[in-house]
C-alpha cells in the first residue's frame, strides 16, 4: 500500500535553531517527492520537488534531501524564524495512475 | 494574479442542505483538483478535472459532485451535507497533470451540524 508517514507529529523548537523533520514512503514506483508548507489557514504552498535522481535540494533556508534507495527524506531547516511556524507537509507522486500521496504532516511552532 | 480563489471561506451547514463550492484559478491551468483535510489525515483527493470538459473520481468522491464550467472554474457540490462531511476543502491547479506542481487556494471550512 502507497504510504507518507512523517515524523515528528509536532516540534517545537526556539527562534534560531535548527531542525530536521523526516518522511518515510513506501510509495513504488516513485516519480517525484515535494516538501510543502501550509500556514494556519491557508493553503499549502511548494517549498521543494525532487525526483528520484536528486539526492538534496535548496530552497533559502530550506534544504531537502532524498534517499531514494532507503525511501527517505528529509526537511532542514536552517536558523528558524517565527514565521517558519506551520504544518510541513510531504506529497509523493506515484509514477503510473497519475497520483499524489499525501502525508499527515509535521505541525511546527517556533517559540521566541 | 489572483492564484487560485475559493469561495466561501467558511460555511456553516445542517444535516441534508445542500451547497457549492466555487474555485477559479487565473494561471491558464488546464487541471483542477478539490481534495478535503482532516485532522491527523494526509489531503485526501475528492475529483479531479484533469482538462476542460473532463472529471474524473479520487479517493473519496462519495456524497460530492463536480461540474468544469469552464477552464478557469472548477466547483464542488454537496447535494446532501453530512456531519462526516465536515472538513477544510482545498481547490487546486497545476499546468498539466498531477505530476506537476499543485497550486492550492486558500480552502473553505465547512462544518455541517
């Protein structure tokens, strides 16, 4: 069965700090897998898309790394702000059936 | 350029009411998606459109209807609203297929009491 599990549920974590947040799939055969933030309220918005062969990639403070071989990922994030407070969100792409798998979320709040 | 606009934001409803939920986008998209976000869930994909006159079901298409007005306007329908209908409902688009990347509105609220 395609499946996002990710981990922590929920982080918290002082302004300035640095975290890893992890995404383990079981997602075959696999297309792509993006990071995405979703703010309080609104809707989520796409931080990172890696496929198969990219094995890190960098967006600002943002830096996603995939292992294809183990099914994993993973999201740091750099010197944290206030504002890095919201729910990230792993998607994986299921090559055939033109399909999305959504993982429940990691719920982050950064304290001051 | 808007995105992708959902109306209402919020919508309070009783058991066995009906209602639409609207979604356009602006970005000359050619698919559209609604999915629903539950607590503790993954987004879940309801329909999908993936061009101008076609629909398509998701994962979770029971008690939902979808009409493509046309290729910027994709809407939602509950003919007859139940409790566990209650979720936050999020439109999406992306250029071509689901492959791609997914631009999400804002979502709608909808609690059915």
């Amino acid at each position: 069965k395609n499946q996002v599990e990710q981990s922590p549920q929920s982080l918290i974590i002082l302004e300035g700090k640095n975290c890893t947040l992890q995404c383990n799939y079981t997602v075959s055969p696999f297309s792509n897998l993006r990071w995405y933030k979703q703010d309080t309220g609104r809707g989520p918005v796409s931080l990172t898309i890696m496929t198969f062969s990219e094995n890190t990639k960098s967006n600002g403070r943002y830096t996603a790394t995939l292992d294809a071989d183990t099914k994993q990922s993973s999201l740091h994030i750099t010197a944290s702000q206030l504002s890095d407070s919201a729910s990230y969100i792993c998607v994986v792409s299921v090559t055939y059936g033109n399909k999305l798998v959504f993982g429940a979320g990691t719920i982050l709040r950064v304290k001051s | 350029n808007a995105g992708v606009t959902q109306t209402p934001k919020f919508q309070v409803l009783k058991t066995g009411q009906s209602m639409t939920l609207q979604c356009a986008q602006d970005m000359n998209h050619n698919s559209m998606y609604w999915y629903r976000q539950d607590p503790g869930m993954g987004l879940r994909l309801i329909y999908y459109s993936a061009s101008e006159g076609t629909t398509d079901k998701g994962e979770v298409p029971n008690g939902y209807n979808v009409s493509r007005l046309n290729k910027r306007e994709f809407s939602l329908r509950l003919e007859s609203a139940a409790p566990s209908q209650t979720s936050v409902y999020f439109c999406a688009s992306s250029p071509r297929d689901r492959a791609r990347e997914q631009y999400f509105g804002p979502g709608t609220r909808l609690t059915v009491t």
